[in-house]
C-alpha cells in the first residue's frame, strides 16, 4: 500500500515536473551549502590539528624571544638573550614527569654542492630530536651519539634542501660545503611542508641537522646577522628546549611549573613556552564554533526551501480539490489523504536533499581544485543533510496534508 501511494505521489508530482523542480531549488541550494560549508570547515579544522598534533601532544616547546627593550642592538655591542644550557639541565633533573629534553641551536648559513646553493638553517641538536619531532627518515641515518662527543662533521638533510642541492645521484656520504666547511651528509629526511599562524614548528623545509658540539665548536657563539644595515650580534645559546611529558594530562601542569621556574632564574621575559596539547583543545573548540556558525547560516537556507516547498504543496492542495473530493466519495478515508501529501512533500524534499548531496560533493571539490584550500566531506555531513530534508520535508507538508484532509467531500466535489 505504501510502495502504491509512493509511486501515485512521483506520478503526481512528474505531471507538472517544471514546477516540482523549481519548488526543490531551495531545498538544493540548502542542502549543498549545509555539505560544502561543513566540509570547508572540517578540512580548515582537521588540517589545524593534525598540524598541532605533528608538535606532539605529549612535548613542551620552549623558545628563545628577543626581550623588546632589546630588540634594537647596536652594531658594536652583543645582545645577550635567550635560554641557556643550563635551563635544559634543570628542567630535565627538576620534574619527575619529564621523560626527556632535546637542546636546539640555530644558525642562518649557505650551504653549497657544486655550482648548487641554499640558505640553510643548521639545527645544532641531539639524537635525541627525531624522538620528539617524529619526522619520517627517508634514506640513511640521524646524528647518532658518537657524532656528539666527536664533533662530527655531518649533516641530515630535509628532503626540500637535498632535491635544491644535490642534483641525483648518490646522495649518502656526498659533501656539502657550509660556510667553508666541509659536512658529510649521512641521512635525509621528509620535509615539513605545512604552515599554520600562531604555530611555531620546531623544523623547516630548509634545515641541516648537525650536532650541537659541532655547530658551537665551527662557528662560535656569537651569531651575526645584518639588519636595516647594520650587523645585529646576538649571543644565545639555545634556541629552543623541546620538552616531553611522561603522561598527557600532566603537560599542562609540568609547563606551568617549567614557567615559574624560568622567571626564578631569568630576569627578562627573554623565553616562550607553547603546548601543542593547548592548541589542540584550542582547535577543537574553534571547530564546533566554526561548524555552528556553518550550519546556521545553511539552516537559513534550508528554511527558506522548506516554506517553498509548503507553498507549493498549498497550491496542489487548491488545484486537486476536486480530486480529493472524488477520492473521498468513492471511499477514501482523511488519513489517506494526509499520508498522501505528505508522501509527496518527503518525495519532493528527498530529491532536493539528493540533489543538494551531489552540488555539497562538487563544490569542495572546486574550492580544493582552484584554491587549494582543504576540504573534508564526512559521512555524518551527508547523514544530517539527508535527515534534515526529510525532517523539513514532514514537517512543511503536515500543514498542506491536513488542510486537504479537512475537505469537506460536497463541497470539493462543487469546485470547479
């Protein structure tokens, strides 16, 4: 009975097709703007956390600032600021959460092969850095202890610098020359390719990994950098500490206590600790506000397609008077003729939600295609936007069925 009254609602509905496809535009155009938004949205929030995430939500960060009241050095003079080896010390002796804590060490050099050149950033670190900063080995090896006690001269590479320096070939035990220098390359490893603001990641595309004892003992302490022509010397002796935590819910707590420990021992604010973990509850917060703000402007959209769709079904209603007329003289009873309205709004609302799926699949796709932006279509959008036009569908129609059931047969049957 129900597959008959299904298929005599598509019947009538097929009979002024024109109109029943004008009348699901607005169902159309709100489903798919409920699935474009929300997979716009899921891509921007899932691509922000999965960068949080590659920070490791079990590790602190802490950075070397340049305190603002030193920000301008003069050219004869060394600005001193930053964290020191001795902060890294105490931070990995003091907690009983901290597992372990990598010293880093930067400096800006050009690094040559051949008639082949690249502004590098040497990270003078540990082996302990592939630890923490979980990047994926490609060929080769990491610094290994011994190239710290023997200040080795050898370098790792990133992906990006061994394809901008190194033109094929064998690649390991292949010499690279920095600042005069000659380093051996023993390992590559995948680039990091993602950039996200207000994230500070501990790697770039550029990089060369040496040892800490290596890069301190070749190219001293004080690093010297032209600025608004003048040359800024700066001495600091760490860069950045990274810090990991035995257990996530004591990052939080381990950071706080590793703060109050550094303004004990720093009389400037010249240090910055960032908690990956933070971010990532950060970014999920963002997320659902984003998805709500998303999804009410859709509902809007879905509002203004279900009205369409009882305005219409209140015109068939006027239209086929006299037809409900002779169906409830012959018999029918008020109840069919509200389930068969009613059928007609669900069929009617169903296709425009299908049709909506399928514009939601396609905008994605150009908004990923000629803008590059990330775009996540999930099940669920797709689920909720069915469940919606349906809902949408019974709920504007029950007011059309109703009032065609409510006819009285006499004077249906005098309509003209």
């Amino acid at each position: 009975m129900l597959i008959r009254e299904i298929h005599l609602g598509i019947k009538n509905l097929m009979m002024h097709g024109l109109r029943s496809l004008l009348t699901i535009l607005g169902m159309v155009f709100g489903v798919g703007s409920v699935v474009a938004m929300l997979a716009v949205g899921e891509g921007a929030s899932h691509q922000a956390m999965e960068q949080v995430k590659m920070l490791g939500s079990n590790n602190i960060i802490v950075n070397s600032i340049n305190p603002a009241e030193t920000a301008i050095a003069q050219e004869q003079l060394v600005n001193v600021y930053g964290l020191l080896a001795k902060d890294e010390k105490r931070i990995r002796q003091s907690f009983e959460t901290v597992v372990r804590t990598v010293p880093v060490r930067l400096q800006r050099e050009i690094g040559r092969v051949g008639s082949r050149s690249l502004e590098l950033r040497l990270v003078g670190t540990t082996p302990d850095w592939v630890h923490l900063v979980k990047r994926p080995l490609l060929t080769g090896r990491f610094l290994l202890p011994r190239d710290l006690e023997g200040n080795n001269n050898v370098v790792v590479l990133t992906e990006y610098a061994a394809r901008r320096m190194l033109s094929g070939g064998e690649s390991i035990g292949a010499k690279v020359r920095i600042d005069g220098k000659l380093f051996t390359i023993v390992g590559i490893v995948k680039s990091h390719l993602m950039l996200s603001e207000g994230i500070q990641f501990p790697d770039r595309r550029e990089d060369a990994y040496i040892p800490l004892t290596t890069l301190r003992q070749r190219f001293g302490d004080i690093i010297t950098r032209r600025s608004s022509g003048t040359n800024e010397r700066n001495l600091v002796e760490l860069h950045q500490i990274l810090v990991e935590v035995n257990q996530a819910d004591r990052v939080e707590s381990t950071a706080h206590a590793i703060k109050t420990m550094l303004t004990t021992f720093h009389e400037r604010v010249d240090y910055q600790l960032q908690v990956p973990l933070t971010l990532l509850r950060e970014a999920k917060r963002t997320k659902r506000t984003f998805n709500v703000v998303l999804g009410s402007i859709a509902a809007i959209s879905l509002l203004v397609g279900g009205i369409g769709i009882m305005n219409i079904m209140l015109a068939n209603v006027t239209e086929r008077t006299r037809e409900i007329g002779i169906r409830r003289a012959i018999g029918a009873k008020r109840r069919q003729i509200l389930r068969q309205f009613v059928i007609e709004t669900v069929v009617l609302s169903m296709l425009g939600g299908l049709l909506g799926i399928g514009l939601g699949l396609f905008i994605p796709w150009l908004v990923t295609r000629y803008s590059g932006l990330p775009t996540l279509v999930t099940p669920a959008s797709i689920a909720l936007s069915l469940f919606i036009s349906m809902t949408i569908g019974i709920i504007f129609g029950i007011y059309p069925a109703k009032r065609a059931a409510q006819l009285d047969p006499i004077e249906a049957l005098r309509h003209d």
